[in-house]
C-alpha cells in the first residue's frame, strides 16, 4: 500500500536519512523507534513532503512518485493522501475544534458544509469530545487538542496517518486519552505509521517494528521479534538504555 | 483672540477637507498594497530584490518626510524626462500622494512583516500536510490570524500618515494646513494665532475619530489573540 524506496534526505550537505526502505500494508500500524536525532521525524516528514527528499520513490495508494523529479501537482497529490498528527498538535488557532476537522474537508475536497460538519461531528465524537466541538484550541488541555488533530487527520480520510510522538509532549496524566484514541484508529482499520518512545504501547499496537539508528533502518520485524528477540546489538544498546531510563 | 473669526473661517477648512481626506485615503490603500509584496520579498529573502527593499525601507525611515516630499515634487519631473517623457512639472497633488504611498509602503511592510513571522511554524506545516496549496493556506489560516496582529500597526500608520499630509502644503496642495498659509497671508500676518489654532482644531478631531476606530480595532484584536494565544509583536521602528 505504501512502499517506500532508496529514500535519502540531506540538511545542508549533512546525510540525515540514507536508503531508507519501508513496506506498510493496508491496515497495519508501522512504529519507528530509535534513538533521538536518528531521523524519525524526518522519515515521516518525507512522506507527506514537508521535507523533500534528494532521492527515492514512495507508491502510496496506488501511485508512484519519483522525489527527485515531484512536481507541485504531485506534491499535492501525496499530501491530500496522507495525514499528519504533529507533537505539538498544530491546531488551527484561529479555529474551533470542529472549524479545525471541518476546514479540510472544505477547502481541500470540496466538501459542502454540511457534508463536512457530519463527518466532523462523528470523527469527534470517535475522540470523545463531542462535547467540546465549539472550543478554541487554547481553551482545551494538551489532550484534548491532540485528540482533536487526530480527528481532523481521520476527517480527510487518507490512505495513512503518520504520528510524530503524539504524546510526548503532554503531561503524563494526560497520556492515556490520546493513547487511547490512537489505538480506536488503529482497530479501525486505518493504516499507520507511529514514532513513539512509549515503548509498550508501541509493543502493544503495532504490527511491525522498525528501530532506526543514524539515518537508516537498523532493523524491523514483529514487536516481538525487536523488543525481545532482537540479536543486533544496536536495538538491544537502545532498549537496553531505554529501559534503564524508566526504571 | 477673535472667536468670531475663528467660526467665521471654520466652512472654509471645512470645504477643503476631503482633499486631506483623498491623500490620506489613496495613500493608504495604494501604500498598502504597495507594502505586501515589499513584506512579501523580505520575508522570503528574495535574491537581488531584497537588498532593493532593504535600501527602500532605509531611505524611507531615514529621510525627513517633508524632505521625501520635496525630492518627489522636483524629483519625478526630472526622472519622467530621463525616461523620455516630455513632462516638465507635475502637480503637487499628485507629488505628495505617489510620496506618501510610497512611505507608507515602507511603513506598513514593516508592520505585515513581523504580523507574518509572529504566526507559528507549525500553522503552515499543518495546512500544508493537509495539502492545502499556498493561496488556500495563506487566505484561510495564516491572513486570518496575522490581521488581529497587525491592525493596530496599520492603524497607527494611519494616524501617523495624517499628521503628514499636514505637510503636503509646503509642496503647494491646498489642503487643510495649505488653506492656512494662505488665510494668514491673506489677513497680512493678524489673526495667525487663531488660524492655526482651528487647524490645530480641526486635526485633533480628526485624529480623535480615528483614534477611536484604532480603539476599537485594539478591542477586537485583544478578544482575538486571547483567543489565539499570540502575543503582540513590537511595531514598526518607525518615529515619526
Ligand atoms: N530543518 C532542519 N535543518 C537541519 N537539520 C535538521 C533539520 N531537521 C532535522 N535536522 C537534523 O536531522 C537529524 C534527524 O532529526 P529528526 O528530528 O528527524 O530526528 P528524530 O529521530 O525525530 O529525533 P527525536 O527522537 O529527538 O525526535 C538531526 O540530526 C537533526 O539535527
Ligand atoms: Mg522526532
């Protein structure tokens, strides 16, 4: 469904994501791991082309893109095929709750208004704040503006949703409700690609693993195959570490 | 000091009015319009332009208004005939206002300017991920929360531009402060007191109307950035 090929990003002449080669298939939660400033943001960033990569080919949707030779048209294309859901939620400040899920649908589809005000009602609902479709962004807790960018995501109804960290930075008491959403996403149906340091919910959701170290694909497999069985020693130096910090 | 004379002369500037009212008013639509794409260059850093708008903005800020005026008035006569054009004066009227549109230009590009950078990175990051194009997300998002941010700049431009259409006279365009000089000559040199004292008059209520516009503006704007959660930039280094 998508398929990611020879992906290679550069900031300034410094290699930031070399050869990046991903499979997700329809449906499946795809969770990045690995060690910070490995390019996980990056990766994601590519795929809806708030980067653009030097080289490489994405099918999404049953589409191909060359990155190296992607037109306006075509970048368009990709992003109205994919949803992104940022660690700082990026709701639209000038926007209510339900004017953010709706807008989208407005602008970008075409949508009529009532079309997209139903579809918006039902996404937020899905999230649990039906009660709170008329607030402003700065008149809901981290939470529940992230679980509002979750349905704005689902609203527009793309091929994947990709997730930069969508709880890290929240305060823990509020970790749960969005986890929680997430994972209504997931059993929905919905394909999606997950960078996450929650590293038992990310054991929990996914159907695939990939732990990235310094620019590439380390190595990825079943979430039991890395969190436990993993022979490389990079991913057991990481969740080695990593769980030393939890304790 | 002579009441009387001071109402008996008032009709007069009150005729002559709408002239300041046309300077000011196409000077600050036009200045306006001349200031995005000025904000627009500089925001981008666009190669070879931007250094232009850089020396634009600094002429302007630098160089005493009335002076501006001066250098437009004898200033484009001479430019148009470099040009080719067989033009040897132009009027003042249009003098001042192609001056004052553009320092206002300058003006106001220096209050879009910040009102554009002062919106977050990641607005136009979640617009574009959306797939918005670029006029969907400026019209939709980004224009919409820059303008409670810079009304109140581009109101004091505008306070700031009638107090300098007061000076579009010494360039000979019969507006308010024009009709003055030639009142008080007219009346050789008696009554200057009272002549000046209802053109002084006559700009406090007029800056005390749009003062109030502002007020009402700043209101609205406070209303909204609470609701936005912006703070509000530091306006434009301009002293005028
Ligand atoms: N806009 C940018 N300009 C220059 N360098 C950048 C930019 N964005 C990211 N980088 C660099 O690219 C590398 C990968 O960053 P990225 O944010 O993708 O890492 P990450 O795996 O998401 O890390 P974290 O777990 O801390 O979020 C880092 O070295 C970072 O400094
Ligand atoms: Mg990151």
């Amino acid at each position: 469904m998508l398929n990611l090929r020879n992906l290679n990003l550069s900031f300034h002449g410094n290699k930031v994501l070399e050869d990046i080669d991903l499979e997700v298939k329809k449906g499946e939660v795809v969770t990045l791991i690995g060690p910070s400033g490995t390019g996980k943001t990056s990766l994601l960033r590519c795929i809806n082309l708030l980067e653009k990569p030097d080289s490489g080919f994405i099918s999404l949707g049953g589409l191909d893109y060359d990155f190296s030779s992607i037109d306006k048209k075509e970048t368009l294309n990709l992003r109205r095929k994919t949803a992104m859901v940022f660690q700082q939620y990026n709701l639209f400040k000038n926007k209510t709750a339900i004017e953010n899920v709706m807008d989208a649908q407005m602008v970008v589809q075409k949508k009529s208004k009532k079309e997209a005000y139903e579809k918006s009602m039902e996404e937020l609902k899905r999230v649990g704040l039906e009660a709170k479709v008329d607030a402003y962004p700065n008149q809901l807790s981290g939470g529940q503006q992230q679980r509002v960018s979750i349905a704005r995501a689902l609203a527009v109804e793309p091929e994947v949703i990709l997730f930069d960290e969508p709880t890290s930075a929240l305060d823990p008491e509020l970790v749960g409700e969005v986890l929680k959403s997430i994972e209504e996403v997931a059993k929905s149906g919905m394909t999606i690609i997950l960078v996450t340091h929650e590293m038992s919910f990310a054991q929990d959701i996914s159907d695939k693993v990939v732990f990235m170290d310094k620019g590439q694909v380390a190595e990825s497999g079943r979430p039991e195959q890395i969190f436990k069985e993993s022979d490389n020693a990079r991913t057991q130096q990481f969740l080695n570490k990593f769980y030393a910090a939890a304790q | 000091m002579d009441l009387q004379y001071m109402i008996s002369i008032l009709p007069e500037f009150l005729r002559v009015i709408p002239i300041t009212m046309l300077v000011v008013v196409v000077s600050a639509v036009f200045g306006f319009l001349l200031s995005v794409p000025v904000a627009g260059i500089r925001i981008r850093k666009v190669p070879v332009l931007n250094l232009i708008t850089d020396l634009y903005i600094s002429f302007t800020r630098s160089i005493p208004i009335l002076l501006q005026l001066f250098l437009f008035f004898f200033g484009i006569p001479v430019l148009l005939q470099l040009l080719g054009f067989d033009v040897t004066n132009i009027s003042a009227m249009t003098a001042a206002i192609v001056c004052l549109i553009i320092y206002n230009g300058a003006y106001m590009s220096e209050v879009i300017r910040p009102a554009y950078l002062a919106i977050e990175k990641g607005q136009h990051e979640a617009a574009e991920s959306l797939g918005y194009t670029r006029f969907q997300k400026l019209t939709k998002i980004i224009i919409p929360q820059m303008t409670p941010i810079a009304l109140p700049g581009l109101g004091n431009a505008i306070i700031h531009l009638i107090h300098d259409s007061s000076l579009v006279f010494a360039i000979g365009v019969v507006d308010i402060m024009g009709l003055a000089t030639i009142i008080s000559s007219g009346s050789f040199g008696m009554q200057q007191v009272e002549v000046f004292l209802t053109v002084a008059f006559i700009y406090w209520g007029i800056s005390f109307a749009s003062e109030q516009i502002i007020r009402y503006l700043e209101r609205r704007k406070k209303r909204v950035l609470n609701r936005t959660g912006y703070e509000m930039k530091e306006e434009a280094e301009y002293n005028v």
